[in-house]
C-alpha cells in the first residue's frame, strides 16, 4: 500500500503465520519468513516478485529453521539474515536458500526452547562496523529482555554456541521484539511490546554511545512488532498485534494511526518501488 493507506492489495495468500518481511527493490523482489506452528518445527522462508508472482521457497518448511521472526536482506554480500524464535539463533543464507548457516546459537534442544530468555526474534547489521543486533525477548512482561550485539562473522576457532564476542547492549527491557538501524545518525530503533511504561512502545538508543539511556519515542500501541524507517523522508512506520499500522517522524512527534483493525499484525518493510506508467 501507499504511505497514507491507500491502494492497498494483498499480493501473497496461504502463507503459513508470515511474520518478517523485507523488500529487494533492485531485484524485484519480496522475501517472508512463515512461522509455522511454534511447536512443530515447521518454519520456512519465500520469495516472490513485487506483484506476488513467481513466488519460491527458499527455505523449505520444517527442513533448516524452525521459528523464523525478522529477515533482513544484505545486499552488498548476497544474504539474507534472520532470527529463529524457538530455534534459539540468529541464521543467515544466500538469497537463492544455499549456504544456510547459524550464526549465533543461544540454546540448543526442547528443554533450552522452553525458557523465552533464549528467544531471538529481531535483528538488523552495522555494514560500517560488520556487527550484528538483535533481541532475546524474555517471558511475557518480565523485564529480562536483551538487545545483543557481536561480529557477524564467528571468531576463528570458536563456533556459534561458544563464541566470545557477544555483548549484551541493553538488557532489563520489557519484551524487545524488531529492530530497525538509521546508519545515517547511527541510531538503533526497536519495538517492545511488553506492558507500560517501558513497553508498547519505540525506543531508540545511539549505537556509538551505549552508555546513554534508551529514549522512548512512541508509546500507547497494543503490543509493537513490526518497525521500518525512512530516514531521508525522516519517518517511521511501526505495526502491532491489535492491528494498527502508525506512522511518526523519527523523533516520534506527528505520530498517526491510519490503518487499524487489520488482525495480527507483524513485520512491515518500506521501500520507494517506481510506479509504471
């Protein structure tokens, strides 16, 4: 859809619990990730064109991942990078599914799946510094949410489960859930959809400056998930699981609901797609 709501179409149905989703302008494409049902093991990651044609999996169903949250694309090396809810990692691939790999590895096995600190849901790259982020949500309203950063590729000799250089960037968060990084004034954003006043809301927090405290920029939505930026056009679109999608400048100010009620709604993606004549 348009950024004020209009000539909105759906392009892809009978996908199975979508939940991330970033745009390959360039490419012509779109790419998804589907859940699948958090028990079963079944998550999968697909492609199709702008128009929802030609669509393709790239990551069958139930084969490498089994909870897939956020994707991200990474167009300089040809991945896409993502988190796996249930499946405790922060993963990547190349655009075509081959070289599927695990980055981080927070927990291991049913008995590690069951405690939600473990939990990787969102995820966005540093390209200046080659780090990764990303967040470990935590039980539902607990304040043990973590947001992590480390090189994105592993340390020589270690592997994704033993590696030494995560650090934890916040922690005692409510329920961290995407992110979202302005590279222009090296600012991070993220959605938290725990309980108020530190939850339902967009917080933001330099990069460069991890001491400073996070600032809170929005607040009042019904449990925040998905977050995109347009940092020329100095704006912010977020969604949440009431429905709505919210549109703010980047400070948070003007901040509007133009689309609600539209069911569980997850990852959004902003990308400026030239219009045929």
């Amino acid at each position: 859809m348009k950024t004020d709501g209009s000539d909105r179409k759906t392009i892809v149905t009978g996908c199975w619990l979508p939940d991330g989703i970033v745009v390959d302008v360039e490419a012509g494409h779109i790419y998804w990730t589907n859940m699948g049902v958090p028990n079963l093991n079944d998550g999968s990651i697909e492609r199709a064109d702008l128009d929802g044609g030609n669509r393709k999996v790239i990551i069958a169903k139930g084969v490498t991942t089994h909870t897939p949250k956020q994707i991200i694309l990474e167009k300089a090396s040809g991945k896409l990078y993502w988190c796996d809810r249930e499946g405790m990692r922060v993963m990547r691939c190349n655009l075509d599914g081959s070289r599927c790999e695990t980055l981080i590895e927070a927990g291991h096995g049913d008995n590690d799946s069951k405690d939600q600190t473990r939990w990787c849901v969102g995820l966005t790259i540093d390209p200046k510094h080659d780090k990764i982020y990303w967040t470990q949500k935590g039980p539902d309203n607990a304040g043990r949410g973590r947001i992590f950063r480390a090189n994105v590729e592993i340390p020589a000799g270690q592997t994704a489960a033993n590696r030494s250089d995560i650090e934890v960037f916040y922690d005692a968060l409510p329920e961290p859930i995407d992110l979202e990084l302005d590279l222009k004034n090296r600012v991070l954003y993220w959605t938290d959809r725990g309980d108020p006043p530190r939850g339902n809301t967009v917080n933001r927090a330099s990069i460069d400056n991890k001491s400073a405290e996070p600032e809170i920029v929005v607040t009042h939505l019904m449990e925040g998930i998905g977050i995109a930026l347009d940092v020329p056009g100095d704006r912010m679109f977020v969604t949440d699981f009431a429905g709505s999608v919210y549109t703010a400048r980047l400070d948070g100010s003007g901040e509007r609901n133009f689309l609600y009620a539209q069911g569980n709604l997850t990852g959004i993606a902003y990308a400026e797609i030239p219009q045929e004549n």
